[in-house]
C-alpha cells in the first residue's frame, strides 16, 4: 500500500470526526442552552431511519442554521490557520522582513513548531467544500439562514484560494521560479 | 524457509489487495460525515402528532406505550397509527414447544377526564393451533382461538388510569415455525 494512501487515511480522520461532531454538538448544545424540546424519530424515509423533530418550523431553522454555522466554522478555522501557518513559514523563508516581523510578534515558534503540508490542506479544503455545499443547499433550501449559507461559501472560496496559494508554494519548492534565482 | 524475494513477492501481493481497499475506505471518509451531517438536520414535527416515535404513540391524550423487552418467543415488536384513532400492533411468535406464555406489551394511559372504549382485534396471518389472548387488569380475554377464529375484545378505560396489557399464547402442541401476529387498537 502507498505511503500516500496511508497518510490520507490517517489525516483525513480527524476533519471527518470534527465534521460530524461540530454539526452534533452544534445541534444538541442550541438544544440544551434553550430548552427546546425535541424527539428523536425513526421513520423509514429514503436512506435515512433516523431523524430529529423539533416543534416549530423557526426552531428548526434556527437551529439548524446555528448548528452549520459551528460545523463550517470549526473545518473552516482550522484549515485556514493550517493555511496561514505554511504560507508564513515560506514568507519567512524568503523574505528577510517577515521574519522581522513574526519575531517582533513573538510568533516564531508558532510558525516553526509544526509545519502543515499540502496533502494534509488538501483533505481539509475537501471536506470544508463538502460541509459548504451541504450548508448552501440548506440555505437554498430555505432550511438554513441565507447569511450562513453565505458564510459558508466565503470560506470556502477563502480556502480554496489558500490551497491554490499551498500549491504555488510547494510547486515552487520543485520548479524554482527564474526571475528569483540566477543561474548566470 | 522464506527467501528475501518471497517475502518481497507477498508483501507485493498483500498491497495489491489492501490498496484498493483502503481507497474505499478514503472515500467512506468523506462519504459517512456528509451522509451523518445530511441526516441530523432536524425536520419540524408538532409535538401533538408525534405517532410513530420510538414505539410511543398519543391520540387525544390516550397514550398507547409500547413495553418492549426481550422474551423467549415475542420479538420485533411494532406499535404504529392506523388512521385517525386506532394503532395496530405487530409481533413475531417464534417456534415454541407446548406450553403457555405471556408477556406484557403494552401500557395504554387514559389522560382525559372521560371513560374511553378500547377494541382490540388480532390474529395471526396464517391459523395454528395456539390460543392468543390479553390479559388486562387481571382479566383474561380471548383474542384467537384454537381454529384460527378471531374475537373482538372490547375493555373500558376508565379516565386517569393506566392498564398494563398481556398478550398471552397457549398451544397444546409444539409450534416449529415462525408466525406473524397483528393486532388493530380500536379508541372511541
């Protein structure tokens, strides 16, 4: 078996159980905080045999809405701090200022501590993507507020970008750009 | 004794079998969360007409509570609404020696101020030689006989009381195959 599958496998198990716990306790701490009552069905319908019934229908999208909020923000936070962590430690690399600055800010070992690599940012923007797509067909759906759903789709463009940046840099690694270094 | 290049050649082979195993998996990994997230979106369902929920059904404050449990020859028990008043209880009767048993069911709740008249109907899909019956507050009743012939059962509730409900099977021989059994809860 390739290294690369296995690594896969072992980084994407934990943007999949935070998908699912983010949605999760999202959904039961709205619950809980606002004492709303709730029943736990088992109606046979398409796929799925299990669902959650809430009494009202701006209960539903309340919570609903707040509960992919705190999926997307938790997949979204973390891949963009992965994101900020290795463009920075390139920026460091090759820009004497930066590096000024990230001592000044006492954020050296922040950087040089634990680098992200590009597969590891690759597997989180997929499943920010997928959390986005669910949200905005939610929000298109009418079952999740129209400003979450925009969120949603801002930060994964915002990680998208930055996995096209991750890329640049790590092409760059490999293929060295000729206006910055002289062979002559 | 295992040369090097055997040992290459199994580790090889075992790849060869275990890769396309562990892409499925990658993709189970992406699948599971969206199909997980997808289903705990939660839908709007007003309290009142909650009929099908984890075995508990409620009508006009009667509430009928399925007991559930486990029991040598009861299981896959089912309670849900059929139509506006009644409720229709399933069970599967497994094959059995001759012998009488019993078993609590249900638990049926009158929550108005007013008596309510419960009808019970049940047999099973196909006729044996067992005698099915209820029994409610210590009163035996007859639901099937010997012949496969079906009885009404009629009990009246009486307000702010709660019956325990027994389903009861007797056969005088032994039983070696599976049945069905149905019951239609009458409320009036």
């Amino acid at each position: 078996m390739s290294n690369l599958l296995k690594k896969a496998l072992k980084l994407s198990l934990l943007p999949a159980i935070l998908m699912i716990a983010g949605k999760f306790f999202g959904l039961f701490v709205l619950i809980a905080f606002y004492s709303i009552q709730f029943s736990v069905g088992n109606e046979i319908s398409g796929i799925f045999s299990t669902q959650i019934f809430l009494p009202t229908s701006e209960t539903t999208l309340f919570v609903n809405s707040l509960s992919d909020l705190a999926m997307i923000s938790i997949l979204g936070i973390s891949t963009i701090y992965m994101i900020l962590q290795t463009t920075l430690l390139q920026s460091t690399k090759n820009n004497p200022r930066t590096i000024a600055k990230v001592v000044k800010f006492n954020m050296l070992k922040w950087i040089t501590s634990k680098t992200s690599t590009f597969l590891q940012i690759f597997i989180w923007t997929t499943f920010v993507v997928i959390s986005s797509i669910i949200t905005i067909t939610n929000s298109l759906q009418g079952d999740t507020y129209l400003w979450v759903g925009i969120s949603a789709g801002v930060i994964s463009l915002l990680c998208i970008w930055g996995l096209i940046k991750t890329f640049e840099i790590e092409t760059e690694k490999i293929y060295p750009s000729s206006s910055k270094h002289s062979y002559f | 004794m295992i040369t090097k290049n055997n040992q290459s050649k199994v580790r090889s082979f075992s790849g060869k079998i275990l890769e396309p195993l562990a892409l499925g998996l990658l993709a189970l990994l992406f699948i599971i969360p969206a199909l997980t997230v997808m289903n705990l979106k939660p839908l709007t369902k007003d309290t009142k007409d909650f009929s099908n929920v984890l075995g508990v059904t409620t009508n006009s404050q009667i509430i009928v509570d399925l007991i559930g449990g486990t029991h040598e020859i009861l299981s896959v028990e089912k309670i849900y609404k059929d139509g506006e008043s009644g409720y229709r209880y399933g069970t599967l009767l497994a094959q059995r020696d001759s012998d009488f048993y019993s078993k609590p069911i249900l638990q049926i709740t009158n929550n108005t101020n007013e008596e309510k008249i419960l009808t019970f109907l049940g047999s099973t899909l196909h006729p044996t030689q067992s005698k099915i019956g209820l029994i409610i507050n210590d009163q035996a009743y007859g639901l099937q006989d010997s012949t496969g012939q079906s009885e009404l059962v009629e009990i009246l509730l009486k307000p702010r009381v709660a019956y325990d409900i027994y389903l009861t099977v007797e056969n005088t021989v032994d039983i070696q195959f599976s049945e069905e059994f149905e019951m239609k809860i009458g409320i009036k």
